[in-house]
C-alpha cells in the first residue's frame, strides 16, 4: 500500500510516501520538507496566518517534487494521510483539504492523523523496530510526554508537562540571552563550547515522586544568572551548558522513574529535541544500565515531517480504519482517545 502522508501542523510542510510492501526504511519512497524559519524569524515566533498562507504556496508543489522522487505517479497512490491535529488551526486545515480534496478525485481512502501518534511511531521506521509494550518520551516544543504504549493505538499518559515544553524552554531561554531565531538548536549549539560545573541549576521536580515535568521555573534561574553575569560569549555558553544539563538530567531521571513504574526496559524518544546529542548520550548509558535499549528515529525524523504522518496513516488504512469525507481538524486532541490498530 503506497500512501501519501500530508503534514501541517505548524511551520513547516511535509510531504512523504511510504509503501507498507517494504520493511521499515526500506518503505520510504520519498520525503521533503519545507520550513518556514526565515518566514518566521523577523518576527521571532511563528505568525499562525502567514503559516497557513506558506503552506498553501508550498504544498501542491512540495507533492509533485516527492512524488518525482519516489518515481511514481499520483495514480499509483492507493491512500491519502494527513495530520488532522494537534496544530495551528489554519495551517491544519490546508493540509486536511488538500488531503480530502485528493483523497475524493483519486476516489481513495484517507485518515486523519494524531500528530503526536506520529511522532511516536517514526523510530518503528528505522531498523529493529521496537515492539510494543514499551514507554516513549515525547519531546519537542509544544510537548513533554511520557507514555506508556500498551499497542499501536493505546495510549496511557504517565506524565505532562504543567508549564512550558522542553522544546519551548529552550528557544525562551536562548531568546532571553539574545540569540537568533529559532534559538533551541542555536542554544545547543552553544552548550557544546560551555564549561560543565560553571553554572548548576535545578533539576525541576526530581526532589519528589511523579512524572510531570516543569521547566518555567529552570527558565527563570537562567534569566537571573544571565542578568547577574558579565554577558561575555563564554559566560553565555556556560550558562548554556548549565541549562542544558539541566533539562537533559531532568528528563533523563523522570524516564527511568517511567520505566520503572511500567515495569519495561525499552524506551523510544521522539520530538524535535530527540535529535539533542547530549540528551540521546545521557539516554542510552541509562537503557544500557538497566539492561534495555533507547530508540530513536534518525535527526531529520525528529522534527516535523510528512514521513511520520504517512507511515502512521498508513497504519491505520490497513487495519481498515479511515475518516469520513469532511475536512476535520482537531487543534487540542487527548492521544487516549486514540483507537487501537488491529
């Protein structure tokens, strides 16, 4: 089954075929991806309107490329996936109308996609795929999950963030000490020049059982260490290194707690900031330790992308699961609410 796989969820369209006749990395036919960070950058955040008004200038095109790539026709497609939410409301609803609008002239079946769900099963792309039980920690910048996936399809939330994503206290922090948009990977970046030990700060709610995360708090401390120092770019990259020990300890500690509370040895990390080197290190000695393994999706998989959405779709359509024909999007979407596939 060659499925086509639509994303739009934010700033950046993704496009993907994925052909369920060949294992794992072998079924991605094509994938590319547009991003809209010079669109955004002047503004210093993504601009929901101007995002859903890229994605319509670049999707149709961003198809026929991929669809090149792939040496294949449109007709030879034999579904349509698409992420239908969490998101930018509008930028969501380019996708899905596309999606539908194709999906109902090829007379083919498509799904709407959980774009979390997506991000989930990417690593399941990538050579010996993980099998189900397992725990993921869902990372980027609109969220900090951990989940516990009893199936493909059944979710169990084990814990959330209260306040700010990772991904998301990493572009504020970086944007508090002045660097450029998108400020995450350019703070990561800095951190590789820092001095560990410089500046320690807090490893938020690790003082006390669960599994929630906040990282508002760390922001702060690092705002009060910057305004304190003497701003040189060395004492920007310490405090750098500082913040980024920080979240990756954090998170490293609240995944052991979540896999020993699943009774699992296997963890699988995906969202944007899976792809941080520092934090992949810290998670594999921690799996090794215990005896398991940590799975990753390969760093261009980490951040949004259109592969995830068709290779999650595609999932689906085979267990025989599709949407209906209107275009329906879901902005807030509970991933418990999920059905199982099969």
């Amino acid at each position: 089954m060659k499925v086509l796989g639509i994303e739009t969820s934010c700033d950046e369209t993704g496009v993907a075929v994925y052909d369920t006749a060949r294992p794992g990395a072998a079924g991605l036919l094509a994938h590319a991806v547009y991003s809209q960070i010079a669109l955004h950058a002047e503004y210093g955040g993504v601009v929901p309107e101007l995002a859903s008004r890229d994605h319509v200038r670049k999707l149709l095109p961003l198809i026929r490329q991929t669809l090149a790539e792939a040496d294949i026709r449109i007709g030879d497609l034999n579904g349509v996936a698409y992420t239908a939410g969490p998101g930018l409301v509008g930028a969501l609803l380019v996708g899905a109308g596309l999606a539908r609008s194709l999906a109902w002239a090829l007379d083919l079946p498509a799904i709407g996609v959980h774009h979390m769900e997506g991000h989930l099963l990417a690593p399941l792309m990538e050579h010996d795929p993980p099998q189900a039980p397992f725990v993921a920690l869902l990372v980027s910048g609109g969220h900090s999950q951990l989940v516990a996936v009893d199936a493909i399809g059944s979710y169990r939330l084990l814990g959330d963030t209260l306040d700010d994503a990772a991904g998301e206290a990493f572009d504020k922090t970086a944007k508090l000490m002045g660097l450029p948009y998108p400020g995450g990977p350019q703070l990561a970046a800095l951190a590789e020049q820092g001095t560990p030990g410089r500046f320690r700060f807090s490893r938020p709610m690790t003082d006390r059982p669960g599994l929630d995360f906040s990282f508002s708090g760390l922001k702060t401390q690092v705002l009060l260490a910057w305004r304190d120092s003497d701003r040189t770019d060395a004492t920007r990259a310490d405090i750098a290194r500082g913040f980024e020990d920080a979240v990756v300890d954090t998170l490293a500690i609240k995944c052991e707690r979540a896999l020993q509370a699943a009774g699992c040895d296997v963890l699988v990390v995906a969202g944007g900031v899976g792809a941080n080197t520092r934090l992949r290190a810290r998670l594999q000695a921690m799996a090794a330790k215990r005896g398991g393994r940590v799975c990753f999706p390969r760093p261009e998989l980490c951040t949004d992308n259109g592969a995830m959405i068709a290779f999650a779709g595609a999932l689906r359509l085979e267990a025989g699961q599709r949407s209906d024909a209107a275009v329906h999007v879901v902005p807030r979407w509970d991933m418990a609410t999920l059905t199982p596939v099969g």
